[in-house]
C-alpha cells in the first residue's frame, strides 16, 4: 500500500504552463472541426493551405492536449490526496465528491458543446481512488497494460470489431441540429446523447484506456516528483524525449495496415510524451522559455474557467443558431478565430488574478470541494 514520504507539495508552475497549453491547444483544434461541425455544405471564405494547417494541428493536438490535460488532473489529485495523508486524513471520499462536482460542471458544458470531457473525466476520476492506494511497481504494471491499448490489441489477435453504427448516427443527428437546429434543440439533444456519444468515441478513437492510463501516469509521476526540480529530474526527461523521438521516427515510416486502430493511439501517445518532456525540460534548462511560459501559467491555472467558456463562446461562434460560421470559414480562419478567443481569455485571466487567487470557476469548485456537510 502506498504512503506518503511527508515532501512538501508546493504548487507547479511548469504543470500550470502545460495545463495552458493543452486548454489553448484544445481550444485551436476545436476550431478546425468547426466545434464538431463537419458540414458537406460549401464554405464561402477559404485559403489554399487550409488542408496543411488541418493536417499539420491535427497531428500536433489531436488527441494529444486532451492526454495532457489528462496526465495533470492525475498530478493534480496526487497532490490532493498526499497532502491529506501528510495531515492524517483520508481523501477518497472527498475526491469522490469532487468528481461528482465536477459532473455537474461537464453537465453545464455538454449542453453548448457535444464534445464535452468533464463527464468522462469525473467517472474516470473514481478509478483513481482504489488505484491510489496500490504500491508504486503495481501501478506501473497497469500503465504498461492500458499504454499498449489492450481493447484494440485483443480486437486485432481475435478477429473482433465493435459496432459503431450508433456512434454515426447519434453524431449524424447532432451535427444537423448544430447546423439548422435552434438553441434549445441543440441543449436538449447534447444532454441527453452527449456523454453516450463522448464514450463511444473514445472507445471508436482508442482514448477510452489510453485516457486512464494517463490520469494514473499523472499521478505516478507526481509520487515520482518529475515536475520538480530534484536529483536527476531533467536527465529522466531527456531520456523520455529521446525515447519518443526515435519511436515517432521509426514508426513514421512503418506501413500501418490493418494495424491502424491499434497503432495510431500508441503513435499519438508519443507524441504527448515528446510535448510534455519537451516542455518540462526547456523549463528547468533555460530561463528565457522560463520566462516566456510563465504567460500560460495564467491560462492554466484557470483551465476549468478557459474550457466551459470556450464551449459557450465557440459553438456560438460556428454554430447555425449563432454567427453559423461553420459554412462562412475555412480551417485558417477558423484557427484564428481560435487563437483570438485563446487571447481573449488571457487577457480575462490577468485581470482576474490581480484581485483572486483562483479563477471563478476554479475557486467555486474548490469551496464545494470542502463544503462541510
């Protein structure tokens, strides 16, 4: 059983700056689906390199800030979780609570954006509690399992494939709500399919384990201390990155076949890892990335804040019931459209934390975290 080694916990400032990265990842890649309109329509304004800048974000966030985003809600729960154990207590109750919290929230944000992850998060939040109290080589044991997709690899050595025949058509009925649908119609429609539809989309894409398997990696690195600046912690992540690096190279140039559902989250996987050890190393190496990142430590630290507001303002933005401009701008616009609303956002963030140490949403989550009953 694992306990606490009393380390203090001090806050992460390079785990805020990948937490604003992922979120504004997340935010540009949702503009280049249109906020998950993909309509046969004709678009009005398009530019020759929209197919490169769709091909290019689509291997560089795809998938990828969503795991990020995953690996440090991990973190973040170690951190919880040891700091109560430091004081004698026990948290899996309260985290328990927290994720039901947190449900709500993803309740409030799959009624503008279908694609919501908040409610997955919070179920897959729960299987950290038992997780949490296995030793640290069992812990790794599982990583190993759910990292080599084990749904997709036992789907391949048996011949099995899943039915996804209603995952086309609840999505099939959203995107044309999305597109002629009124506002109320779209609300009622993602309540109620759109965390069906979120699930059997991560098992269609492959995240279903691969996104637990980061929420435990989270966690591990934090008992680990990889975000901190100890021992031999940039020597570990150059390894990582070097590691990622040669396996992204080999595998670019491997056929995949009949092995793409199994291999294409493995590929992406790596991708993550060549982020996130990218950008944790440059941190403690040199002062100036430092110092430039420190600008996304704003953003991350009010990532619930960012994620809910970008679903409000996006799908009013492309969506047929608001500005519709899913058939007006092509994937370049769209991407500055995109990066506007990131801006935007930072600039809110500054303001805010001249007067609060947590962001609305964060600081509100945070007082029903504790609530007393």
């Amino acid at each position: 059983m694992y306990q606490t080694r009393y380390l203090p916990n001090t806050r992460i400032d390079v785990a805020d700056a990948l937490r604003g990265i992922a979120v504004a990842g997340i935010i540009l890649y949702h503009s280049v689906e249109h906020f998950d309109i993909f309509t046969k329509e004709p678009i009005v304004y398009t530019l020759p390199c929209d197919d490169l800048v769709g091909k290019v974000l689509a291997w560089l966030l795809s998938g990828k800030m969503y795991g990020i985003f995953a690996m440090l809600f991990g973190l973040s729960f170690f951190i919880m979780n040891d700091n109560q154990q430091q004081k004698g207590k026990c948290f899996s109750g309260r985290f328990a609570w927290r994720m039901c919290l947190l449900f709500v929230f993803g309740l409030v944000n799959v009624a503008f954006y279908d694609g919501d992850i908040l409610m997955l998060y919070a179920v897959y939040g729960l299987l950290l509690i038992p997780i949490s109290y296995l030793p640290s080589k069992a812990v790794w044991c599982i990583i190993g399992l759910l990292a080599i997709q084990p749904v997709e690899l036992f789907c391949l050595l048996t011949g099995t494939t899943i039915d996804h025949t209603r995952l086309f058509d609840i999505y099939n009925q959203t995107i044309a709500l999305h597109e002629n649908g009124t506002f109320w119609e779209n609300v009622v429609n993602n309540v109620r399919y759109g965390f069906e539809l979120n699930l059997r989309f991560n098992v269609f894409s492959g995240r279903l384990t691969q996104l637990l398997c980061l929420f435990i990696l989270g966690m591990q690195l934090g008992r680990q201390r990889l975000f901190y600046k100890e021992g031999n912690l940039l020597q570990i992540w150059h390894i990582i990155l070097a590691v990622s690096i040669f396996l992204i190279l080999a595998l670019s140039i491997v056929d995949f076949g009949a092995l793409t559902p199994w291999l294409t989250p493995i590929y992406n996987l790596f991708i993550l890892l060549i982020i996130v050890s990218a950008v944790v190393s440059a941190w403690y190496a040199f002062k100036s990335v430092r110092q430039v990142l420190k600008h996304l430590c704003f953003y991350g630290r009010m990532s619930l804040t960012n994620y809910l507001l970008q679903s409000i303002i996006g799908s009013f933005i492309f969506c047929g019931y608001g500005l519709a401009c899913y058939r007006l701008v092509g994937i370049t616009y769209a991407v500055l459209i995109g990066l506007g609303m990131v801006i935007c956002q930072y600039i809110f963030c500054r303001w805010w934390f001249r007067n609060h140490p947590r962001g609305p949403l964060e600081g509100l989550w945070r007082k029903l975290t504790w609530i007393q009953f």
